[in-house]
C-alpha cells in the first residue's frame, strides 16, 4: 500500500476474517491484536513504514502486587508481558529487523541492551523531578537514526502532569502512558515521516495522537480491548470532528 491510502483501500486489506481494526481519519490504523501475529504479515507487507516508535513492556513487573505505581494509590490494569523482555525480542525480530526498518526508537532501550545493536543515538529524556521523586528520574530512547548521545527535557511529574492533562485534555489512565507531547518531540527527529509509524505496543494510543498533530500517519497494534476504547475515546477528546470506523477483518 502506498502513502496516501484512502480507507476504502485499507478496507480491502481486511477481508474475510473475524480480526477487529480501527480506521482513524483515513489514515491512521488502529489494530485489536498482537503485532506480532503473522496474520498481520501480509497486511504489514503491504504499507510502507517510515518508522517505528514503541513503548515495550521493560520486563520488570512494574507494577507493585496491589497494582499501583510507586506511591501512587491509582489502581492499574497489569502490563500484558512484563515477566521479562521476550515480548520485545520477537517483535525487533519480526518486525523490525526481517521487515528491514531502519529508523526506529525504542522507549526503555537500556532495557533491551542484549537484543539492541550498538548505536550512539541514546536519547535520555529527563522528566526535571527532585531526586526524592520514587520513580526515575530520566528514561533512556534507543534510536537507530540519531547522530549523538542527547537529551529531551519535558517535564513530567506532579503539576507538569496535569499541565500535559490540560492541555492535551486527557487523564492517564495507563501505567506506561507517555505524554502527547514529549512523542511529539520523538517524532520530530525521525529523518523520514513520509509514511506510517508502527507502534507495536500501543497502549493508550497516545503515539497516534502525536502522529496525528505531526501531520503523519500510524498503525497500532494494542491486545487489551479496553485500552483501545480509551485510547479512541482519547483521539476523539482531542480531534472530535474526525471520523473512526470500525472494521471486522
């Protein structure tokens, strides 16, 4: 599929199956399923990814056994796969290196370290917290595209949440979910946005969002059906005049 797909052409990609997908304004696809499902192998083979931008499970088991997130009382849903880095290794396999995609940026890289090729471009986003904060201070971006070691401040703890909530007019409601915002600076180094950014691991959906304020397409794979209602229900809080058809494919 070329660049400038129209939704009746997406349309044709998803026949005679029982798989659930979202078209997004025409050109944003998000998916109900694993990325990593070979079902998806031709569709994949068919649209030209400039890139990919993905938030994988880290492996840690981040979320503490009352399922909440450092001292916070907010109750989260566990994170599909994050007993260890396995979930990630098969999607770097398939769908980064057998679909020979060079440009791609990996949140939580260090985590990944034995899977990932050397590469200078570490991106270190400091989020500006005290060091009295419970959780890190900084996350490192792995990225395959960027010439030097860098840094992206954005801010993102206490008031400087709700500052992104108010503007972007959201709520978190992901243990993992990034701000709109800071994936908009992540977008903006990409040497090619030509075409559709894969997010293998969706989540909230908040990637599409960015995308779609950088004025370039997506493909979201996200397994949780509720996480893809939010993350619908997020992309119409913030484009409410654009149009979301649902598919069975």
């Amino acid at each position: 599929m070329k660049a400038g797909v129209k939704s009746m052409e997406m349309e044709q990609l998803f026949k005679k199956s029982e798989r659930k997908a979202y078209i997004v304004n025409g050109k944003h696809l998000l998916i109900h399923g694993s990325s990593m499902d070979s079902y998806y192998d031709t569709l994949l083979s068919n649209i030209k990814i400039s890139a990919v931008v993905t938030d994988p499970p880290y492996g840690i088991n981040l979320l503490s056994s009352k399922n909440t997130l450092g001292r916070s009382k907010t109750v989260y849903k566990p994170v599909h796969g994050d007993t260890n880095t396995e979930l990630f290794k098969m999607f770097y396999e398939k769908r980064i290196v057998s679909m020979g995609i060079n440009n791609y940026a990996i949140f939580g890289g260090n985590y990944f370290a034995p899977i990932l090729p050397s590469a200078k471009g570490w991106i270190a986003w400091d989020k500006k917290v005290n060091a009295g904060m419970s959780f890190s201070r900084t996350e490192l971006i792995y990225t395959s595209f960027h010439k030097k070691t860098d840094i992206i401040e954005y801010r993102y703890a206490g008031a400087a949440v709700e500052r992104e909530e108010r503007e972007y007019g959201y709520k978190r409601f992901h243990p993992t979910q990034k701000p709109i915002g800071l994936l908009r600076r992540v977008i903006q180094l990409l040497p090619d946005t030509e075409d559709y950014i894969l997010d293998g691991f969706g989540g909230s959906a908040s990637l599409m969002c960015a995308a779609e304020y950088e004025g370039t397409k997506s493909i979201i794979f996200e397994v949780d059906e509720e996480y893809i209602n939010q993350g619908i229900s997020l992309y119409l809080s913030l484009f409410p005049s654009h149009e979301i058809k649902e598919i069975v494919f």
